[in-house]
C-alpha cells in the first residue's frame, strides 16, 4: 500500500515524481549517501528536485510510524509547510510518499526543490578567515531570533542543516532536515539551548550573542552566558564519547 501526498502546486507533475521514487535505486545523481538516509537529485521538466529516502524502520518503529506517530516524510513535508507559512525560508516541499505493509511503515520518501547555495554554515566554523563571516553571523543571529519568535525549536540545529544563499551584501539561510521539531514558546534559556549544536567558538558566540541581546532587548552577558553554558557543555559531552569509544575501540 501506497501513500502519496502532492502539494497542491505540483499536482501535474505526480506522474513523474512517482517515477522517481518507484525506481530510486536505479536512476537519479547522489546527493548524499549516508548508512540511514540517501538523498537523489533529479531533473523534473528542467527543474532540480531532491529526493529523500529514509532508511526503512524497524519493527517498532515500523508499527508506530504507521499507526502512532507520523513518519519522518510526513512531518519534514508538514514542518516545511509551516516554517514558510511564518517566511523562515526551507526548500520549498514538494511531496512525501510512504510505502505500507499491513504491519508498518516500509520505505518513505520526501521530496523538494532543489536550492543552489553558496555554502553551508559548517563553513564558518572551520574557516575563522571566511570572507564577511562577522557579517553572516549577525544576519545569522538575527535569522535565529526570528525563527524562535515563531516559537519553532529546530532539534536538529547543526552546522550542516543551515544553507546559506548569498545576495549582495544580504543572507539567505535555509534550513533543511527538518523532521525533528517542536512548535513551542521558548524561555531564554531554551532558546540558547536551541543553538548548542552549532559547534561555536567564543568568537562566534560572543558575535551571535551580541547581535540577538539587541534584539530581545536583553544586556549581552545575559545572552552570552547562557550561549556559552549551553555550548561548552554540548562539546564536553560529544568528546566525552568520543574518548570512551576510542578508549572501548583500544581494548578490543
């Protein structure tokens, strides 16, 4: 059994878009080809759609995408829907597809427009010497005060799940990834929590914290500490395992 969800727009273009899913394997340009998820790019009467194929759940989790919960297609689909109804920009949605046995969810699929950006926000943080990086990270402050303004709290809000479009002296950020999201008021506290993800350096933290304290009204050190807080201790816990699995690597 087949679930097929077209946005309204691309209702003429369903015909192709099935094509795409039902023979992903074989056709399409690799996008990315992670061990959980793959990504496609195709070319759909000459624009550039990207197909996201999610990694078939397990048992469980196969029972409840199916009757409980709503897959990760689906929510990625209806998340982009409302981050474009409150203008934060994503890839435009373009469909989800789910496949069904009579027990559960089996391969989904969530399609969008492609969106050709400059680069990604991982940029910044390997790059201290990135061309306007001061710049892009105070409109990137104020993207961030935006989208919490909007009470959404992207749990995904790592450095590769911002793409940035450049226009002039202006910047665009996209978010994708998106199937992992609350719709909720957030506190100070949350909010900072909301961005410890991002890998930031003092730097980077004290340019952020600066440009959103003047946005919420707040003094810096308000912002910053709490930024700060929450990051240094996301970094201690990421490095801790990742010595425990180099220590557990060593003794096998």
């Amino acid at each position: 059994m087949q679930t097929v969800h077209i946005h309204p727009k691309y209702q003429d273009k369903k015909e192709a878009i099935l094509a795409f899913i039902n023979d992903f394997e074989n056709q399409g340009e690799y996008v990315t080809k992670g061990e959980r998820n793959v990504i496609k790019s195709f070319d759909m009467d000459g624009e550039t759609i990207n197909v996201k194929s999610f990694r078939v759940p397990k048992v469980f989790n196969s029972f409840v995408y199916k009757f409980i919960r709503p897959s990760k297609a689906k929510r990625s689909f209806e998340y982009a829907e409302k981050l474009l109804l409150n203008t934060i920009k994503t890839p435009f949605p373009i469909a989800y597809v789910e496949n069904h046995s009579a027990l559960g969810l089996k391969e989904s699929y969530y399609v969008s427009l492609h969106i050709d950006y400059d680069f990604d926000f991982r940029a910044l943080i390997h790059d201290p010497l990135f061309e306007d990086r001061r710049r892009i990270l105070e409109q990137f402050a104020e993207f961030c005060f935006q989208l919490h303004e909007h009470h959404v709290n992207f749990l995904d809000h790592s450095p590769g799940n911002t793409l940035i479009v450049k226009r002039d002296q202006q910047y665009d950020f996209y978010l994708i990834d998106l199937n992992r999201m609350k719709f909720e008021s957030m506190n100070l506290d949350k909010r900072m929590e909301n961005l410890k993800r991002l890998w930031l350096s003092k730097l980077m933290i004290h340019i952020i914290s600066k440009r959103y304290a003047e946005l919420a009204n707040k003094e810096l050190h308000e912002v910053q500490d709490v930024l700060l807080k929450h990051s240094q201790a996301f970094k201690r816990k990421i490095n801790r395992k990742k010595y425990l699995k180099k220590k557990y690597l060593k003794k096998r």
